[in-house]
C-alpha cells in the first residue's frame, strides 16, 4: 500500500494594482514523481484561482479553505489563504509514494481517506517559511511584482529566489504525510 504525498506546492502573491488583481506565482515547488509537469501543474493552479475569488467574498472564511478541487481520482488541491492575501496551494497526490519498508509501517497509521485538517501542519509551516522570508531585510516583496519587473526595478522573476525559503518548502514537502501533526 501507498502513503499519500505532496506532489506539488505553490505560493502565490496577490496584490491589487490600479484596482486589477495580480495573481502571480512567488514559488512552485514539484516532488516526484511529478518533476516534469510544470505546466500541467500551472493549469491546475490557474483553475484554482477563481475558487479562491469565490470563497474570499464569504466574510466568515478560515485561512483553511480545504480542498479545492479534486483533478481525478490522483490529485486534489488544497487551499490556505493569509490575511495578507498571500494563497498557497498543495497538490496531494493520493497514490502518493512507495510503501516504507518493513521497519518504518509502525511509525505512522494506515490513512484511509484525507481529511482538511491532515494538511494544517503543511499549510502553517509554508506560512512560517514565508513570514521567516519577509522578516529578511534583504528580500523586499514589492520587486517581486509584474509591475515592478515590467519598470525595470527588481528581479527578471516573479519567483522566490531564497535558498532558505527553497530547502524549507523542499523539506515540507518532502516530510509531510498525512497523520504529521507537526513540521
């Protein structure tokens, strides 16, 4: 039997320019098996978005908005959004990995189904890394939007260039498994 896994996350910074909405992606992290498949992951992440436009209007909204949408029957998206109207999204690969070894099944429960709440550990975690990258003097978010780099001022990119901010996204998603309550 297979452990569910993070296939892909993403974080993606949102601001309001001349009253139009930049949806832009800061990082996008893929695991394996999914190396590859950048594009078809930005699709997916790009179908989300409204999801979020939709449920931001409901004034009694958690940061936890769940499970977004379900692809197939393999992948689903999950949802969290800050109060700063940062949206960060996981991608669960329900066939997940290969089944541990003998020594390493007593460690964790079977997981039959996935519940919201299995993905808060995740969800606060990619919370923390990024405050943790905006308490660095060096990294200003406001180079990091389309109309900065369109100016000229800024990065060439939209994307997190941080290694910090990388290998702390790379271990969550590598770490994570359902039944985790703590990152």
């Amino acid at each position: 039997m297979q452990g569910r896994s993070t296939a892909t996350l993403y974080a993606i910074g949102s601001r309001a320019y001349r009253a139009v909405q930049q949806d832009n992606p800061l990082h996008i992290s893929l695991f394996p098996p999914h190396l590859n498949s950048k594009l078809e992951f930005s699709f997916m992440l790009n179908s989300c978005l409204d999801i979020f436009d939709i449920r931001r209007n409901d004034k009694s909204i958690d940061q936890d908005l769940g499970l977004l949408q379900a692809i197939d029957e393999r992948l689903a998206m999950y949802g969290w959004l800050t109060s700063t109207g940062v949206k960060f999204v996981i991608v669960v690969d329900m066939a997940g990995r290969p089944a541990p070894e003998e020594g390493e099944r007593g460690k964790l429960a079977p997981v039959l189904g996935l519940r919201d709440s299995d993905l808060k550990p995740a969800f606060r975690a990619l919370q923390t890394a990024y405050i943790r990258l905006l308490q660095n003097p060096f990294y200003t978010p406001d180079d990091h939007s389309p109309m900065a780099m369109a100016n000229g001022r800024g990065p060439k990119s939209s994307q997190i260039t941080s290694r910090n901010f990388i290998g702390e996204v790379k271990r969550i998603g590598d770490t994570w498994a359902p039944g985790i309550t703590k990152l």
